[in-house]
C-alpha cells in the first residue's frame, strides 16, 4: 500500500474500505506517485461488484488489496452518507479513463488499452479506443493495444501472451476492460511485473471510449441512473442483474447503513 494513504481515512463499505476522494484527487494521487516512480491499483465497486464480493470471501480479499477504492455508483455513496461517513461523490472508472490520460498527456505519460469489442470489419475496440484517447489528449504516448477474445484466460498459452505483450511494453497506466472479475485476476498477475505502473479495471469503460456503447446523458449518470439507460440499451442482459439481482443488494446496503446510523455514535467523518 503507498504510504500517502495516512493522509486520510478509508470508509468501510459493503466489505471494502472506500477512498474518501473527488476524481480530482485521485487523479493527482496517481501523477504523484508515478512522480515518484510508484505503481499501483484502482477499483471502482459498484453495487454489482459489492455483491459478487459479498459471496466470494476470496475476491474480497483480493479487492482489499487494491492501492485505491472509489465508489463507482450514486448507491454507494447514498449508503455511506446515510451512515454517517463522509464519501464525497461517485468515482466512475468511465470518468478516470478520460481524466487519467488527460493528466498522462501532460506529463508525457504512456497508456496501454486491453479490452473493447473484436475486430469486424476494421480495427477491434482497443485500437480504436487509444486512438480517440491519443488524439483527444495531445501527447499522449500509447504503448499498446490489445482485444483479446473472450475466454483467453482460460488459456495458460494465451493468458501468458497477453501479459508478456503488456510487461513487454512497460506502461505508466494500464486500462483493462474485460469485466470484472476477469480484470481483477489479470491485474493481480501483472502487477507484481510492473511495480512502476497503475492500473485501472474499467469494465465498458474502453467501449465507451471506441464509441462501441453510448453513455447515459451527464443529468442521468448525476442523478445516479446511468444503470437505467444501460438497462434500457441491454434488457435481455442486464434486467436479471439489475433488477433481481442487484436492487435488493442495493436496498439492504442502504437499510443496514441506516441501521448503523440509528444506534452507533456519530461515525467519524474525513
């Protein structure tokens, strides 16, 4: 863990401890370490990923290893202000993507794109997902690219490729959008390879980015219903998510931090 982290304290949340920052901050977290020459991980939960950890003591402890936690969903941060802690906005892993390589681009930095959609008649989504960041930050430097088909990791032949493509490369940051938790594995692989470098799991953050999946409009991901204009772009694959699955996790989250409000002290408050 990076010794920066006294400089603030973490909010248990959903069985994680949540980094209690703006985008900002995390943003200037990240250049000074790299500065330094430090790397690093980001998670951004959301109520999904709270979930699956909530059954997975395994996964759970491998997120708590994580160098930043940032809530990526409006019911987090609605859980932890109702139980009393200071959480103070959503940190969306589709925001950091933009944010990061903007601040990269001035420092001279060097991104790697793993994820996005295959290769049909053009270029896959990796390729096409660096190149809008590339040149929407101007002085950007890409290391690399890569969309590997589903299911790579299951193949030590190809899992093993992909992580030699990315140590080879040797990048400041590192954007693997291949859902979680499949990202979180890969990215436990390779850290120990590239002490220097962050990285990011980002989830359709690299879709997003190559133009592949259109985000909700900035009042509805304010309003914290992004995941209603996914819902209505992806019924058939997300209303079980959503709506059986995810709604009811998210209303117990809430209630339990209600509950945790109505008979503990005042919850100490970054």
């Amino acid at each position: 863990m990076l010794h920066t982290r006294a400089r603030w304290r973490r909010v248990p949340l959903g069985g994680l401890s949540v980094d209690p920052l703006t985008e900002a901050e995390v943003v200037s977290h990240v250049r000074s370490a790299l500065a330094r020459g430090e790397g690093g991980w980001i998670v951004t939960p959301n109520v999904d990923i709270l979930r699956h950890i909530s059954r997975d003591p395994q996964l759970r402890a491998q997120l708590r290893e994580a160098d930043l936690v940032v809530a990526d969903g409006t019911p987090l941060v609605w859980a932890a202000r109702l139980a009393g802690w200071n959480l103070p906005a959503r940190v969306a892993g589709s925001d950091l993507i933009w944010s990061l390589s903007r601040a990269l681009a001035v420092d001279g930095g060097s991104v790697f794109v793993l994820g996005g959609a295959p290769a049909t008649d053009g270029p896959d989504g990796a390729y096409r997902a660096a190149a809008v960041l590339a040149d929407t930050c101007p002085g950007l430097r890409i290391a690399g690219t890569l969309c590997p088909p589903f299911g790579f990791d299951a193949d030590p032949a190809s899992l093993d490729a992909v992580c030699a493509a990315v140590i080879d490369a040797e990048p400041e940051m590192v954007y693997v959008g291949i859902g979680f938790p499949r990202q979180e594995h890969l990215i436990g692989r390779l850290r120990a390879a590239l002490p220097g470098t962050w990285f990011l799991g980002c989830g359709a953050a690299v879709n997003f980015v190559a133009g592949d999946i259109q985000r909700a409009n900035p009042a509805m991901q304010k309003a914290g219903l992004e995941w209603l204009d996914r819902l209505a772009r992806e019924p058939r694959r997300l209303a079980r998510r959503y709506l059986r699955e995810d709604a009811p996790f998210a209303a117990a989250l809430l209630a339990r931090s209600l509950h945790h409000r109505l008979t503990h002290r005042p919850a100490h408050r970054a």
